[in-house]
C-alpha cells in the first residue's frame, strides 16, 4: 500500500498545499492542526512519516517529537521538521528534539519530494509484508514490440490494485527503452539504471526503493531510462533479479514489464516469474514467433506447474485479423483473454497523461484489463 505520512501545522493554507504536493505522488495523507492532535495520530495510525511544523500554539512541534521518540513503538518514524525558523541553533534544536531532517518554508516542491522519498527509503521502517512466501512475480512477454505490452502491464497493475488493496509493483525491465515515464509525464531521474551502474555495491532495501516512485493510482513504478546509452545495462541480468528477488518481500505483486525481450539471460528472471503473460496480435506474422515462445516457456515449466495466459492486444484491421479459432488452433494453445483496438482512447489517455483504466473506469477498455487482473488473482 502507499505510505501514509502525517502533517502537522496549525495553518490550514500550508496543510492543505503539501497535501495536494504529497498526494499527487501517490501518498496516503492523513492531517492535524496541533500537538495533542498529532500525538492521537500517531497512536491511531500506522506511520511511515511525519511531516512537523515547530511553531504551533500550545505544545510546539519540538515537545510532539520528544513525546514521539519517548515512546517504543512510534520512536523509529522518521521526523520531517518543517518551519520558517531557519538560524543554525533552529535547527540543532530540531535535531536534537528527534527530528530526522529539517526544511524551511517556503520550500519548492521539489526539494520537499526529495527530502521525503530519502527519508522513506532509509527508514528503518520499511517493512516485509508478513508471509511474503505468498507473494507473486508476474512476467509479460509480448511477441513483438510495439503492440501495447507495456500499456497492458500498467493498467493491469492498476486494475490489480484497485481490486487486492495491497502493493503492486510494476518495474520496466527494457533499460535504455524505458517508454513509461514520457507515458506518464514523470521525470526520469529515478529508474532502473541507477541500480546498475557500476559504483553501485552490494544491493539494499534502502538504495532499491530510492529509485521507486509512487504513483497516483496507488501502485509503485520501478521505471527504465531512454537514453540509448543505457543499452549497456542489458547484460547486467544477474543484478536484475536480485533486485526483483528485493522488491517480492515487500510487494505482494511485482509485475515485470518485459516485453519482446531484450536482456541478455531471460531464463535468470524466468525463473523468478510465479506466473506469465503472453501478449500476441491476432496477425499471421506473429504465430511463428509465439510458437517459439511458448515451446520456449513449456521447457521451463509453464503451464505444466507454473500458470500461463495468453492475451490477444488487438491493434490491427480486421480485414488482416486472424479469427480466435485459427489462433487456437495453430498455437495449439487456449486464448484466455483479450484487449480491443481502441486508438483514439489511448491517444486521449497519452495526451492527457493518465491510464486508460482511470480516464473512464466503465470503458469497456478498463473493463478488459480488470478481466485481465482478475485472471492474475485467480491463480
């Protein structure tokens, strides 16, 4: 689930400004006004962060977190002391109050973000979610580039979440062909390829989910770059899944957006996938390719022992369609679902930079990929 960060501040232009700020990245916000206030949240809620502005009537921010840190349960969440105080002995005083970290307003935006994403990630409570045995790592592969694989992962992922409540991960693993940030409108200074570079040690909860972002529609994004230069970090297969190995004890789904393959040891993250997802075009030029794929897949286990679905993503002309029965029947496979063409919707959905499942929830587009993750929960 999203974090749930808690500010504090008696003024209500404030509270409602970093609201909008934090909300929009995905956080779950709950609010209060003074010191007695924030302490019943505290005792109420579990916490992932509190955001503290020092200068309240009453108790001040500075007495809320020596409260905190008094007491055992709360003592480890991570303080954001937030105020217009900006001398050095402020400061020191909201450090040693138990504060973690200390902004001054006004802050821009940005700096807000980042300082909340770094104490998030090295908190010490990031947690694993109980019996993360249960957890599941989701692959999509598609046939061929270009027919709306990556579009399916994301509105699956959402569709997922929106159903189970719980975390859904959706991680790019296409590096340097990373399309979803443009997708979404969101920066790319958080992705995939920060983990790889070579500087990078030995891999950690807290270096893994600094380059997570939450989204708005309540999963987590693991995002791939553009940048051509990032090609090289298509080999680096084994630190791949150790990553993906990280994020399943902390997710319940982690939904891996390969696509037409381009690491170079797809058997490594294979072996990591609980279930598949094979995406096709209802076109003759594509069954040579799924009948390889899925003699491929056969050889390591799926569907025999691990589950196997087969979605049709229509983008073509229906006179170049082949019918569900020829598809059947030369993939000797069953279609389970499929995905209709509805290209000016996506337009609409790109230009405006939200999922399609969240543009018109009732569309029969949105309804197609709830089926889809439907299909996930039942296996």
């Amino acid at each position: 689930m999203a974090e749930k960060i808690l500010i504090v501040d008696d003024d209500l232009d404030t509270l409602r400004l970093v609201r909008l700020v934090l909300q929009k990245q995905g956080y779950e916000i709950v609010e209060a006004s003074n010191g007695e206030q924030a302490l019943d949240m505290v005792k109420t809620n579990t916490l992932d962060l509190i955001l503290l502005d020092l200068m309240m009537p009453g108790m001040d921010g500075y007495e809320v977190a020596q409260r905190i840190r008094r007491n055992e349960i709360q003592t480890h969440i991570p303080i954001l002391m937030f105020s217009a105080k900006s001398q050095v002995e402020d400061k020191v005083s909201g450090y040693a109050a138990g504060g973690d970290s200390y902004i001054t307003k006004p802050t821009h935006p940005d700096e807000l973000l980042a300082v909340v994403r770094n104490l998030l990630a090295n908190s010490p409570n990031l947690k694993i979610t109980p019996d993360s045995s249960k957890h599941k790592v989701i692959g999509i592969l598609s046939v061929k580039g270009g027919i709306g694989t990556t579009t399916l992962a994301l509105n699956t992922s959402i569709g997922l979440k929106k159903t189970r409540r719980v975390n859904v991960l959706l991680v790019e693993l296409r590096p340097s062909l990373g399309s979803l940030a443009e997708d979404l409108g969101l920066p790319q200074d958080h992705v995939l390829e920060n983990l790889l570079q070579p500087y990078v040690g030995s891999l950690n909860d807290a270096a893994i989910q600094s380059e997570i972002i939450p989204h708005t529609t309540g999963i987590k994004l693991l995002l791939c770059s553009s940048d051509p230069d990032a090609i090289i970090y298509q080999k680096d297969t084994a630190k791949i899944a150790e990553i993906v190995k990280i994020l399943k004890r902390h997710n319940e789904y982690v939904i891996l957006d390969i696509g037409m393959n381009v690491l170079s040891d797809l058997d490594t993250i294979i072996a990591l996938c609980d279930q598949i997802l094979l995406t096709i075009e209802p076109a003759a030029n594509s069954l040579s390719r799924a009948k390889k794929l899925l003699e491929y897949l056969e050889a390591r286990g799926f569907p025999q022992s691990r589950p196997l679905s087969i979605i049709i993503v229509n983008r073509i002309r229906s006179e170049m369609q082949l019918t569900m029965t020829n598809l059947q029947e030369n993939l000797h496979s069953e279609i389970n679902l499929a995905v209709s063409p509805v290209p000016e919707f996506a337009a609409q959905a790109w230009t405006k930079k939200i999922p399609m499942i969240e543009l018109d929830p009732n569309s029969l587009t949105a309804q197609q990929y709830n089926q889809i993750a439907q299909a996930i929960i039942r296996v």
